[in-house]
C-alpha cells in the first residue's frame, strides 16, 4: 500500500512517476525498498490517468447510526433525576466550608 501512497504523493508534487522518485520517496518516509515492488508500481501505472481515476472515485461514507431517536420522554426523566440529584445534595455554601478544610 505504501508504494500506491508514495505515486500519489508523487503525482500530488507534480512530478513524473519512475522508479527513482518512487524510491526517494520510499525512503524518505523510512520504508523498506523492494526494487522488484518499485518495478510493478511504475510498470502497472504507466498508462493511468490517476487525475481520472481519481475523480471517478467514491468514498464510502460511515453508516449512520440506528439507535432510536431520543424522545422527549427521555429528555423529561433525565431532568428529574438531574434535579433528585440537586435535591438531595448540600447546599453549595456546605460544600464550599467542606473544601475549606482540606486547605487548612
């Protein structure tokens, strides 16, 4: 996959696709070079028209989700326990002359 990477960075730069410059670039990102690799990707490239190809590619998009929509019933309890929580809790003056004495 990293030969096909390197063409079309290769290609993005706007230079030619050979053997030399897909090498350099190889190397440069720290890949290992298998000439026999190197000879394929050029060979298998040399008559493709990547800037047509390239546009006549569609990328898959991720699948929405399928859980069900959240309902204002959700919502509603949600809210209640947000305030059985509030209720049942000190108040923030305690809370704060509680956090005082940890600090002396």
């Amino acid at each position: 996959m990293e030969y096909l990477y390197a063409a079309l960075l290769i290609h993005k730069a706007g230079k030619e696709i050979t053997e030399s410059t897909l090498k350099k670039t190889l190397t440069a990102a720290g890949a290992t070079v298998d000439e026999a690799r190197v000879k394929a990707t050029v060979t298998a490239l040399k008559d493709v028209d990547i800037e047509k190809v390239l546009a006549e590619t569609t990328i898959a998009t991720a699948p929405a989700a399928n859980g069900p929509a959240p309902t204002n019933e959700a919502s509603t309890e949600k809210k209640e326990e947000e305030k059985k929580e509030e209720d049942s809790g000190a108040s923030a003056e305690e809370a704060a002359a509680g956090l005082g004495a940890l600090f002396g």
